[in-house]
C-alpha cells in the first residue's frame, strides 16, 4: 500500500507526538512506500509565519528522507485535480493533498475528520 501523510500527521511523526495514535503508527509501519508532499513543507512554512508552528522548515524538509519516507512533488496535473474538488473539500493545502492522493492513487493518512471518507 502507498501512503500520502497529511501535513498534522506527518508532524506529529516527527515529533513522536501521542497524537499520532497506534492505528496510524500500524498503517505507516505496514505501508510499502510512505509519501510526504512538497505541498506539506509548504504548509508548514505558512504555519511557521504565522507563528502557530515552531519548527525550522529545512529540518521538516531533511525530514522526509530521514524517516525513510518519500518526498512527493507538486505537478500540474495534482493541481488541475484539486481545481475539480468541491470548494468545501478543505484549504488549498487540504484540497491539494486530497489530489495527490486522487491523481496518483495512494491512501491518504489524515487526523482531518472532514477528509475522512465517510463509511457505506
């Protein structure tokens, strides 16, 4: 299975942070290729200067590689799916994520509840 992190749990990886619940910690774990998005360093740099993050962003970006995961570029082709989602499917970086994770496929990890698919 590959797996795209959200921007909060590829943080809380990181950070070994309690947030990042055993579920998720077995997904990750058993995922055969774990991805983050540029779009995700991006995030977080927003969140840098707006001081609701205290981190160095090129540490989060040496990260990615660190933890043996995979960097995952912006293309246009994710941008031009992320123009076909509903305006309510979250913020531009929420709306990109949930692309990526379309476009390429992959699963996509996230703590965002209204990201979560809904179950049938």
């Amino acid at each position: 299975m590959r797996l795209l992190l959200d921007t909060s749990v590829y943080l809380w990886w990181l950070a070994d942070s309690r947030r990042l619940g055993r579920a998720a910690r077995a997904r990750i774990a058993a995922a055969s290729q774990v991805y983050v998005s540029a779009a995700s360093i991006w995030e977080s740099e927003q969140r840098i200067a707006a001081h609701s993050l205290e981190a160095d962003v090129r540490e989060l970006a040496r990260g990615i590689t660190a933890s043996g995961f995979i960097e995952l570029p912006v293309t246009a082709d994710h941008a031009a799916t992320a123009a076909r989602l509903p305006q309510g499917a979250g913020d531009p970086f929420d709306r990109l994520l949930v692309a990526q994770a379309m476009h390429e496929p992959m699963h996509f990890l996230t703590a965002n509840e209204q990201l979560k698919p809904t179950p049938s």
